[in-house]
C-alpha cells in the first residue's frame, strides 16, 4: 500500500514539473515575440526645421504638425529642367540632377532584422493622392515612383539594409479644394500581426506675386514695326542702365503681331522652399495666341509654369464694357506692409456690371489659398474702359524707413487745377496733346463743362472711395499718396497720357511722355510729374508711347518684369 501511494505522488509531481516546464517555455516565447514587436522602431522625417538638411534627431519634434515655425516644405514642380517644354510633374520621371534638386527629401530609418515577411507602406492622405507624388531611391541610385494606393510598395529586405531615401512633389498649388498640406505616412506591419507607423507633414511652397519694388533682373515689350521703334529704342538705353537686361518679343509669327500687351499676357512670381527658389509664370486666360509666349520661352529650369482656370469670353476677349478684367494689368500686389509682409494681392472689378465682372475667380481663389498675400483687396475700376487697376494706382518706393512707400495715384481734381493755373497765369492758348489733337489748348480743356462736371464726379465718387478702402485696408495715410493730374473721357479713357501706368525698375521709372503745354521749352505736365516725384529714391524717365496710348495703354501696359524673390523666405516672415 506504501509503495503504491509514493508512486501515485511521484507521477503527480512529475506531471506538474513537465505542466510547468511547457508553461514556462510558452512564456518566454510569448515574451519573446513581444520583446520582437517592440523593438520595431518605425521613423519617417523631412526637413521640418527648414535648414535644408534631414536629420532623424533635428527634425524629429513637431513634425506631425504644420506650423510656422515647423514643418518641412517642397515644390509644385512646375519647371522644367531638360527644357522640355512641359512642367516637370507632367511625367512620373527625376529628369536629371537639376529636377532632383526641386523635390523635397524624406527619409525614413532603418530597421535592422525586420522581417522578411513584413509588410512595408508608404501612404498619403486622401486628400493629396491626386496632387502628389513619391520618388524611391532604388539600390541602383536610380528614383522610381512609388504606388502610393498598393498595400506593401516597400520591399522589407531593403528597409532592414538602410535607411530609405524619398523624394516629393506636387503637380499643383493649394487651391480651394486642397490645403497644399500633404501627410506621408509609413507604416509596418509585422508577420505576428502588429502594425506600427510614423507620420511627417509637408506643405507646398505658395505661389507669390512679385511687387514694382522687388529688383527686376529682366523686362520685357514686343517689336511692333512700324508702331514703336522710338518706345524699344528708348527702352534699349535705358533698361541696362537700371541693371537688367531688356527682351524683345519678335513681331513674327506665331504670335499675333498686333498682340502687344506684355503686362496682360502673364503674371510672373516665384515659389521657394528651404534652399530652393524658381520663378513661376500664370498664364493669361484671354484666348491670344501671345498668352502662349510664357510657355514656349519662359518655361524651362527653374522658370515653371502654371494656368489656373479657362478662358471666359465675357471677360477675357479683349472688348465690350468687361472683356479686359481677366487680363492681368487687372492683377497687382502691394510692397511689404506690416500686416502683409510680402505684400497683399490687389485687383479690379466693375460694381456696375454682374457679380462676376472681376478677375476670374477661380484665379483669385488660388491666390488666396497661398494664404501669404491674402485676402486680395477689389477696388472698384469699373469706371475706366479696360478696368485695369494698373491704370488707377502704382506703389514707389519713399526713402523713409518709417513709412516705406508712395502711391501713385489719378487725381482729376489735380488737372482740373493745373489748367486753371495756366489759363490764369495766360497760357490758355497754348496747344496741350497736339500729338493727338491739333485743336486742343489748355483753354478748350479748362471751359468744356462737360468734361469738367465728368472728371469732378469720377475724383468724387470713384476714385476717392478706392483710396479710402486703401487707407482703411492697407493702413495708408493721405500723405502716403501723390496725386497724379489725369483726365478721362466719358467712355473711361485717359485723355491725358496715364503717368499712373509706369514701370518701376531697380531705382528707375518709366512714364509715358504726357505731352502737356511747353512753356520755355519745358513740358508742363512733365515738369509737374518730376516735382511729384522730387526727393523720393527713383531717376524718373519719359518715354514717347504715344502709339501705346492711342491704343488704350501706356508704359506699364506695354511691358514685363522678371523680378527676384524677396531676401527673407516667406515662412521666416512674421
């Protein structure tokens, strides 16, 4: 019976020290597959601080958060840099060192002894899917577009080897469907099941406009044979001494030769991320054949090129009472104000026509969404024929520190003055605008009642009421205006050469010849222009453009300037 109990215990024991034995080796696996998960350590990174490298510590912190302070930045690339003539994101190919250079580097690290039957994703969020796309640098240095919607586009094996390269772009602006800010994501999935994933935020650099008082490294007018040669000649001499260099648009074809409006055919401006900046060119939406000059000899490297919206025959076709308002001598931006350090976005509209008579909005939606020169501020331009706000108003530079800038400004009441003074002071007879007219004189102006009642009017409640919302929006005082004299016909044309409508080029300003009365053979409206402009940082010069102002336009019209971008990138500007 002894004998037969001891065997029944030692059985028992032997049985719960083989129990415990599978236990604990259960345990230690069990730990050991989670030692296994754990040591996964998931990592994506940008240049979230902006000093134009990538480093997995520096820019680590706040790199899910997009702020101003924070956040990695890259191109709409919109270039192109083999000159192509077709925008770098066009095409799921690194065209070359020069197209590497514009897209943004992401890295994400290595995780040694990741499995092999892991699975690796690179994602973006929804919402950017259609606007970006991911470059992986292969082991053969070569870049291949990822598949941004397949679920394990990253081969494991090469992510346990070395830290991955990636490279980014966007084929667009924000707008108002897309915040231009985009999520990149990486996520893991190991073979037991467990998921881990790291996530950096990158925004695309905005488009910004470029104001009269960037520095100007190019301008640019079209040959018009015949019409003016003595408006090129002038410019020829004068744009090198501003430092630039002069580009005349040959008359031939393909281009329309009457098509002469280089400020109405393309707006340029610039984007820049952290080491990288191009100019960029908005193609006019107006239907000329010149509207393709931007593409075929601007775009190219470091020179992009966008369009946003479609043509709209109302206002765009060049005629009828809105058809020049999607023009951009309709598009302008002011110099750096302390609320806009990079200046705010201006344009015109007619509050007497439909409620879409403006710049196409679709345009200026975009603009807004940049998010730097917004709100864009409408003045009210539909009392002029072509409704352009580069005919009302240009910013010049003061001297003064403290209040930086002037506006240019037309006054009707100012040639009401004039003419008043030079009847009095006996020269009522002398010719004014015998380069247009053989019969007017100074007095024939100053006793036409009709255009006199139509002038004081416009000044009264037109044009005052747009330099108060200037003084209200952009904080401008009354001293901060010069008070060009003008004069307008009833159908809203400049009578008197537009000396509003100049061109402003590194120190220099272009006017339109105002062909005034000559007193001791000095043009008076000339003479008055310089007194205006007496003591400000600017060398004024007058070109003959009389055949641009028979026309409808002047100087500004007639011309383009490729300008820099501003020393302080736009993210440092607070």
């Amino acid at each position: 019976m002894i004998r037969k109990y001891m065997r029944k215990n030692q059985l028992k024991g032997q049985f719960l020290l083989i129990l415990i034995a599978g236990l604990t080796i259960l345990l230690l696996q069990a730990n050991s597959c989670q030692k296994s998960a754990s040591a996964i350590e998931v990592q994506i990174i940008a240049d979230v601080n902006r000093d134009g490298k990538v480093d997995f510590d520096e820019d680590n912190q706040g790199k899910n958060k997009w702020t101003s302070e924070r956040g990695a930045i890259f191109f709409n690339n919109n270039d192109s840099d083999q000159n192509t003539k077709t925008p770098d994101h066009a095409d799921a190919v690194v065209n070359g060192p020069e197209d590497l250079r514009d897209l943004a580097v992401l890295k994400v690290k290595k995780i040694p002894d990741l499995p092999e039957d892991s699975r690796v994703v690179i994602s973006v969020d929804n919402a950017s899917l259609d606007r970006v796309r991911l470059f992986l640098k292969a082991v053969d240095n070569d870049y291949r577009p990822l598949n941004l919607t397949a679920d394990g586009n990253i081969d494991p094996a090469l992510l346990s080897l070395k830290d991955l390269e990636l490279r980014i772009e966007a084929n667009s602006y924000a707008d108002k469907s897309w915040s231009g800010e985009t999520e990149v994501t990486v996520t893991v999935k190991s073979p037991n099941g467990e998921t881990q994933s790291d996530s950096v935020r990158l925004k695309v650099a905005p488009f910004l406009l470029l104001s009269n008082l960037n520095r100007g490294t190019t301008l640019y007018a079209r040959e018009f044979p015949e019409r003016n040669e003595a408006f090129i000649k002038s410019l020829s001499e004068l744009v090198p001494q501003a430092g630039a260099e002069l580009v005349v648009v040959p008359a031939g074809e393909p281009y329309n030769p009457r098509c002469i409006w280089l400020q109405d055919t393309l707006e340029i401006g610039y984007s820049e991320m952290p080491g990288q900046r191009m100019n960029v060119v908005l193609k006019a939406n107006r239907s000329r054949s010149l509207d393709n000059y931007a593409k075929d000899r601007l775009l190219g490297r470091d020179f992009g090129w966008i369009q946003v919206g479609t043509f709209r025959e109302k206002y765009g076709q060049g005629r009828g009472g809105n058809g020049w308002l999607d023009w951009y001598g309709n598009l302008e931006v002011t110099p750096p104000l302390p609320e806009y350090p990079h200046g705010r976005i201006y344009y015109g509209h007619n509050p007497d026509g439909p409620k879409e008579a403006s710049l196409n909005p679709e345009i200026v939606g975009m603009l807004d969404a940049q998010g730097i020169q917004a709100p864009a501020l409408k003045l009210d331009t539909g009392w002029l024929l072509i409704k352009h706000v580069d005919e009302m108003i240009s910013f010049l530079p003061s001297g003064d520190p403290e209040h930086p800038y002037k506006v240019l400004v037309v006054d009707t009441d100012a040639m009401i003055g004039l003419l008043e003074k030079w009847v009095k002071d006996g020269y009522g007879d002398l010719p004014i605008l015998d380069l247009y007219s053989k019969k007017a004189t100074v007095s024939s102006f100053a006793k036409n009642k009709t255009m006199i009642d139509l002038n004081q009017s416009l000044q009264r409640e037109r044009i005052e009421p747009n330099i108060d919302l200037l003084k209200r929006e952009l904080g401008l005082r009354e001293e901060d205006f010069i008070r060009v004299p003008s004069f307008f016909d009833k159908n809203g044309v400049s009578v008197v050469p537009n000396m509003v409508n100049s061109t402003i080029l590194n120190g220099h300003i272009f006017i339109v010849a105002p062909n005034g009365p000559v007193i001791d053979g000095k043009d008076q409206l000339e003479e008055e222009m310089r007194k205006l402009l007496s003591g400000l940082p600017l060398k004024p010069h007058f070109i003959d453009a009389r055949q641009y102002h028979k026309w409808g336009g002047e100087v500004h019209c007639a011309t383009n300037v490729r300008r820099e971008g501003f020393r302080t990138p736009w993210w440092a500007m607070k």
